[in-house]
C-alpha cells in the first residue's frame, strides 16, 4: 500500500437513478416532474449575461424573499442550496456533531447513510413495521439527531403529523430533520410546528413538486438560529453556492402560485388513476401521497418485471436491497406516458399467463 493512500477518505457514494441520454425513453425512474417549470422563467435570463461577471448574492435574497412570503415566514428562518441533497448534507454537517447515534428508518433515502458515513457520523437504522410504517417508539431513545422523509421513499408513505410531533417533542435536546421532498403531493408539513419547537428543521426541494431538477434548489426552514448555524458552516465551505440563475428563476417559479397548484393537481390525478388501474391488474402498494408508487405483485417478479419494462424503453427503480427487493417504484408521468407504462405492464403479465 502506497502511504497516502491511508489518507484517502474512502466512501461509497449514492447512487442515483440512471439518465438515458435519449429523450425517447419513457423516464419514471427519479421522480422528475412530467410537465415543465412555469413559462414565466423563460426569456428571463436574457440579456443578463452581464450578471454572471458578477458574484452572485451570497444570500440569495431575492429567492429568500419570495419563499419567506409564500410560507409566511420571516426571510431568517430560510436557509437555501443547491438542491436538497446539498441543504441535506449541510444540514449533517452543522448539526449532528454528538457521539451518539443519529437515527434513521432502516428503508429510506438512501443518501442519509451515504452523508452519516461522509462525515463519519454514527447513526442506527430502526426497522419500519411491516407495512413500512415508522415505530414512533423507536426514536425515543437518546441519540445524536434524527432525520426523517416525510412522505417517506422509496415507500410513499406519509406519516400522520402527529406522529412526526411526537418524535420532535420527545428529542427537544436533538435536531430533528424532516425531509419534505414529496409533501406538496399530499403530505402533511411539519412547517406549522417551527413555532412550537426550536429542534425542528423541515427540508424541502423545486426538483419534483416545481420540475426544476435541473436547476438544483432546495431549502431549510427553522428558527433562526439554527439557520444562522447553517450559513456559517456553508461560508466556511464555499459562499457562492447557488448561482445567479438559479436564484431568479427559483424566485420566479415561487410567485407563479397558479401554475404549481395546477401542475400538482394534474400528478395527483394522473397518480389516483394510475393506482386504481394497477390494483385492478392485481398489484398492492401503499397509499401513495408522492409523485410515484411502490408497487409490488404477488405473481411478479419486480427484477423481472423491471428488466421486461426497460426492453421496452420504459425506465423504473428497482432497489437490490432486503425487504424491498421485490417492490418497484414507479415514478408519475404524463397520462399518455402512464398509458404506456400500463399497456406495457398488461402485455408482459399477458405473457407470463397471469392475464388473459
Ligand atoms: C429527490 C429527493 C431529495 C433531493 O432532491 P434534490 O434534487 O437534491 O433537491 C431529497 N430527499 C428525498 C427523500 C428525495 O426523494
């Protein structure tokens, strides 16, 4: 062994959902948003290339603003970066810092583990129950913070507010991180509990519910001192973490209030069909409040299932990992897209003699 590679900070990194190049494929594999970011960003960045000599805003003001008036918080209790993932780690960094454990379900996103490793954080993963409901009793125990997606993924399911209360209420000496990427599908937030509680940071993303993936904006909203904790470690890392675009067009998509409830109520309803048709031909899944189903078929098997679909050039997750292994989740599109998808899923059951 060469000497400096003891040195090395060894990690096993996220990985995420594939991104074919061609754009003929049906994509339902990262939960990105069918429909586009509102039209009022377009031509927005027009003759403003003279803005990106510039530094951009370090505080991203303009963003901040729009956000505090939307949640009718105060512009302090907003902290944002470059997507959730990069408020998320973040967010590891500043506050789990404690000896102890962070916790969190043992199925979920699967970056949490990847961060807690990072940053060489110990954490425990409490089993969800059988129907991948959270044991609120399980976070009870002491530990060094705890962070939670709610709604929950891959699963898709919400967990009632009150649940999420009491695990806040019980850990008053740790930072509770609730990871609301999919809460405006049909979720419930903890937002109304940052005035009952200064432990409580609720984390949120434009990448599903405002289909702006691309431009990687996310947010933290807490007391504010927590979010002053916050800045203070991103300006010891890199001040200019979100760009110029990215905080106009962020801006812009939070005052186009119209068109998020618009787009948000056509995904819901694309989703509620979607489930009807798939229980119809025999699958269970929870009660989805996201933008995608997790979805799993007594006669199926989902590997199979996932490889048969992706001949077919449509794209969906399949997670090689215990108890979930057998499950797909599948992403909400277009109607004409969940067409496709289900057609296809009736042909290969057709197939293999489990439909006639
Ligand atoms: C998609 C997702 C995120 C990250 O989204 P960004 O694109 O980084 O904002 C965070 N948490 C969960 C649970 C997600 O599904």
């Amino acid at each position: 062994m060469r000497e400096w590679e003891k040195n090395l900070r060894q990690v096993t990194p996220y990985v995420a959902g594939e991104q074919p190049k061609d754009l003929n494929k049906i994509k339902l594999n990262t939960n990105e948003n069918p429909y586009p970011p509102t039209k009022n960003m377009e031509g927005l960045l027009n003759n403003q290339s003279e803005m990106l000599r510039l530094y951009p805003d370090t505080q991203a003001t303009e963003l901040v603003e729009e956000l505090a008036r939307f949640y009718d918080l105060t512009t302090d209790q907003i902290f944002v970066g470059v997507g959730s993932d990069d408020v998320l780690a973040m967010s590891f960094l500043t506050f789990f810092n404690s000896e102890k454990p962070i916790l969190f379900p043992d199925i979920t996103y699967s970056f949490y583990d990847v961060w807690a490793n990072l940053y060489r954080i110990p954490y425990e993963r409490p089993a969800l129950d059988e129907n991948f409901h959270i044991k609120k009793e399980d976070y009870y125990k002491v530990n060094g913070g705890i962070v939670i997606a709610n709604p929950n993924a891959p699963t898709s399911i919400s967990e009632d507010l009150s649940v999420i209360e009491d695990i806040i209420a019980k850990n008053q000496d740790a930072i509770v991180i609730i990871d609301e990427a999919y809460v405006d599908f049909g979720g419930q937030s903890a937002l109304p509990l940052l005035k009952k509680y200064d432990n409580l940071v609720v984390v949120q993303t434009f990448s599903k519910s405002r289909s702006m993936a691309g431009m990687r904006i996310g947010y933290a909203m807490a007391n504010p001192e927590l979010i002053t904790a916050l800045k203070n470690v991103k300006e010891s890392y890199n001040s200019y973490t979100m760009n110029y675009p990215s905080i106009v067009c962020g801006a812009q998509a939070v005052r186009d209030k119209d068109y998020f409830y618009e787009t948000l109520d056509k995904v819901i309803a694309t989703r509620e069909h979607v489930k009807r048709e798939l229980r119809g031909l025999g699958f269970q899944m929870p009660d989805s409040k996201t933008n995608f189903l997790f979805i799993t078929h007594e006669k199926l098997s989902a590997k199979e299932l996932f490889e048969a679909l992706r001949e077919e050039h449509i794209y969906v997750r399949h997670f090689n990992k215990p108890r979930i292994s057998n499950y797909l989740r599948v992403s909400i599109g277009t109607d004409e897209e969940m067409n496709i998808f289900l057609r296809a899923v009736m042909e290969y059951m057709k197939e293999k003699g489990i439909l006639n």
